[in-house]
C-alpha cells in the first residue's frame, strides 16, 4: 500500500521531503518545476555537458553501474556535506526509497573505483530518483572527491566529479529508453550549468500526465546495463 500511495503522489506532481530538525515528512509541490528538457520534441542542445566533463566521462576513470547498490547510494546522499549539514533524507524517506527500489521503481546510477590496496570497488559518486513510465524523478546526488597528491598525481579513490558522470549517464539512458521527462524538482546552480531549467506547473502537470502513462520504460538493469 505504501508503495502504491508513493507512486500516486508522485503523478500527481507532489515529492516528500523531511524536516531535517523534527524529521517530520511533508509533501510538496513546486510552483515552478525544476526539468531537465529530454523530450523527443526539446532542444537537443538544452541538456549540456562541458568538454571537461566529456573527457572526465571518456576517460573510463570511473566504473559505472546502475542498481549495485541502491540502499549505499541513499545512505551517502544523506550525509551532511561541506556547505549543508542538513538533509532532507530522513532514515524514513531512505525506507519508502529502499521499498520503491524493492519493487522494482527506485534506481541508482553509481560510480566506482578499484582500492588499490584491496582490489575492492570503492563507491565514489552517485544519483538515485525514481521511474515510472517515461517520467524519471531524480532526488539527490553525491561525490566523494579527494585533493590531489604531493606529486600532483590523481588520488587512486578521487571521486571528483563522480556525479556529474553518473548525471549524464542517466540522461543519455532516459534519452536512449524514450523517457521525456526528467525532473528534478528544483533548480540550483549546480544542475542550471547542465542545462536544468524552469518551467511554469501548468506546463510541468502537462508533462508529467503524457510521461507517466507511458508503458514502463526502464527495464534491463545491472553492472553494465546502457
């Protein structure tokens, strides 16, 4: 049932987010909708990827995988950061993500490493959102990144950038399943340099309507899934 109530509100255009002093969960819609413009129709041009971030993602530097760890990529999106020591990733919204996920609704696009001491893959960056039709909700992203070495040699585990990786990623994997639309919710600088623009509700609820009734586009998942 939770699973099912989940999916509605997010149909109907509403997204959770928890208070991070009280932990009290609300739900919540944008006046203005926050969308990466990925349908057939929009500019190609519109989601962009600087030349830097190009290389970074040719380079094979980092090894990505979607849905190998779900629950890890959850846990480390909510941990406080440089800038914010608040989060709005409750335990309770990481449980309701982890049964979206369980049921086959929640993904991940994660960025690995090897340990060059272990051998081990080291998660160094992600992105997590929820599907359903060809509407994709994209929640929140993280990267661990680790300062250079004396020397000026890259850190074997720097996860610079790890995020923007996946992030573009996943859009050339919505654009390639025939998804149209990618929401994020909100704008900030951040995604505004990729592309993420604003777009009035009426036109998100347009949107949002033709997405989710199309037929379930993500399928296919695992280590080197496209």
């Amino acid at each position: 049932m939770l699973v099912e109530n989940l999916l509605d509100a997010y149909r109907q255009g509403a997204f959770p987010m928890a208070d991070a002093d009280t932990g009290e969960i609300r739900f919540y819609y944008a006046l203005r909708r926050g969308i990466f413009p990925i349908a057939p129709g929009d500019p190609a041009g519109r989601f962009h990827v600087p030349r830097s971030l190009r290389r970074r993602l040719n380079s094979g530097w980092f090894d990505v995988r979607i849905d190998t760890a779900f629950d890890e990529v959850v846990r480390a999106c909510a941990e406080p950061r440089p800038d914010d020591d608040q989060t709005w990733i409750s335990d309770e919204i990481a449980r309701w993500f982890g049964l979206l996920h369980a049921a086959g609704h929640a993904h991940s696009v994660e960025a690995w490493r090897a340990d060059p001491r272990t051998g081990e893959p080291r998660l160094v960056g992600g992105v997590y959102g929820l599907a359903i039709g060809g509407a994709f909700f994209g929640e929140s992203m993280f990267s661990r990144p680790r300062r250079r070495r004396p020397d000026g040699s890259r850190d074997p585990l720097d996860g610079t950038d790890a995020s923007k990786v996946c992030l573009v990623s996943l859009v050339e994997r919505l654009r390639r399943r025939g998804f149209s639309l990618f929401d994020t919710q909100l704008v900030n600088p951040h995604l505004a340099r990729l592309g993420c623009v604003e777009i009035p509700h009426e036109e998100y609820m347009r949107r949002l309507a033709d997405a989710v009734a199309a037929p379930a586009l993500w399928d296919g998942i695992g280590r080197g899934d496209g």
